[in-house]
C-alpha cells in the first residue's frame, strides 16, 4: 500500500512537471492548487450527470422559451424530446489529466455514492474553429459517455487553454458523499438544485443543454428562425452567426444564448444524436 501511494505521488508529480505550463495559465501552480480544480471538476461531473438524467427537454423549452409559444411549435416538430443528447461545460484540469485520473475517479466515486459509475466509450478532438474565436483560445473537447445506475448517459467537457482568474475560489468540496448519491439517485432533480447550478456553474459561461435534431436540414432550419427571433427579442443571443460544422466529429449545430436566466441550448445534428 505505501509503495503503491509512492509511485502515485510520483506520478502525480510527473504530472505536474509535464504540464506546468498550461497549469499555470489556469492558476494551478503546486498539488494544493490542483487538487482544488479537482476537487471543482468532479463535482461538476456529478452535477451535470443530475442534469442529463434528470432535466426534462421539454421544461427546458418551455423555461427557455416562455411566452413565444410559435418558437415552441416549431421546436416541438422537429427536436428529440425524449431526453438531453449532453450536457457540455468547462474543465479546470488539462485534458490530459482528466484522462489519467478519469478511470480512477469512476471507480472510487461508483463505490462512494452506491452506484454503478463506467466509462463505456469517449471521444476527444479539437474544438470548432468557431467555438476557438468565440472563447478567444484554443480548446479541446471530450465527450464521454457513462454507464450510471442501469442508464447510458453523456457528457461533453471543453478545456480552454487561457488563464483561469474566473475560477471560483473554494468551489470544491460543497457536497458530502450523501447528498451526492442522493441527487444521482433521485428521479427528478431536487428543490435546490438551480441554486447549485448557479453556485457551480455561474463563472462557466460555456456551460450548455444540447438537444437532438434528427435532421441536419432542421439545424438550418432553426437557425433561420432563430436569427428572426433574436432580431425581434433583444434578451436572445445567436451564439454564431452561422450554423458550426465539426469535421472532427461530424457535429452540425446552431446554439441560442438567454444571458438573463443563464441558459445556453445548442440543437444539434450528429450521426450518434438519437441514440
């Protein structure tokens, strides 16, 4: 046991050594700092699968949308109501060590919180050129799709190589192994859970609900209505001006931005999108 806590110390520290440089940019500069993102990072996993599991896409609509029933329509006709494709948001660590330590993490946490946690697949590739201008830095995305509790589930977590001074200070650690298996657990999301979301993800300004379209054509098609919509409704925001293609994973997408309530919807066209 004190030899296999050595050489994870060596490791970690090998970590630390190899990745210095984009550590730093994220205001981690020694173990203590990196533990806390962390610490941040894995109970944002843990949020956002509540998310996955729990948001309804209709609700969300509807929350979205409020009082533009002729949007709702239009969306209702052509959108996966049936569930969330992911749930997408920022990660503090670099890629390459959520890739070390996630394997790691899905075992420790599925014994902690009393719920089978596995990594059936992922999928990691750059960011869009669109997504890149927009956050003003090279980024990376990963998608991983999890086995929880019986149920396949996916997230996807962007690193952003900038510096990180929008971390919020002392953000880990919130959550004792009990209220965390109990959110996993639950059918629906609990009373206090957007106070959570905003406690966690206020600073995240990439943090997202990404819906299915069947159809790439609907994509555009919603795009189109979308840029009448925000012309006649200043609280909305296009996030691009046009629909994002991915060649790396063959995503074609239009995202809408509600700034005020803190929502950002992207609906997207992918080959795995209706699974």
């Amino acid at each position: 046991m004190v030899a296999a806590n050595y050489d994870k110390a060596l490791q970690f520290r090998s970590l630390l050594k190899s990745h210095r440089e984009v550590l730093q940019q994220k205001n981690s500069y020694d173990p203590t700092s990196l533990l806390e993102l962390i610490k941040i990072d894995t109970e944002k996993v843990l949020l956002a699968l509540t998310e996955v599991k729990g948001r309804r896409v209709a609700a969300l609509l509807q929350t979205f949308f409020a009082g533009h029933d002729e949007v709702l329509a239009l969306l209702y006709s052509v959108v996966n109501l049936e569930r969330l494709f992911h749930v997408g948001f920022e990660i503090y660590e670099p890629m390459d060590l959520v890739v070390a330590g996630f394997e790691h993490w899905s075992r420790r946490f599925g014994r902690l919180l009393d719920s089978e946690i596995e990594i059936v697949r992922s999928l990691r590739f750059p960011a869009s050129t669109a997504f890149q201008k927009r956050v003003q830095a090279s980024a990376e995305i990963m998608r991983i799709w999890l086995w929880v509790g019986g149920q396949e589930w996916m997230l996807e977590l962007f690193d952003i190589h900038r510096p990180a001074a929008h971390i919020p200070a002392k953000a880990g650690g919130q959550f004792s192994v009990i209220d965390l298996r109990n959110r996993l657990a639950a059918p629906d999301l609990p009373p206090d859970h957007d106070l959570v979301l905003q406690r966690h993800f206020g600073n995240d300004f990439i943090w997202h609900y990404a819906i299915a379209v069947p159809e790439m054509a609907s994509v555009e098609l919603l795009h189109s209505a979308f840029e009448r919509f925000v012309g006649w409704n200043r609280g909305f925001e296009l996030a691009y001006p046009a629909c994002v293609y991915n060649q790396h994973d063959g995503s074609y997408h239009t995202k809408l931005i509600h700034p005020l309530k803190h929502l950002e919807l992207e609906f997207v066209n992918h080959a795995t999108s209706t699974d």
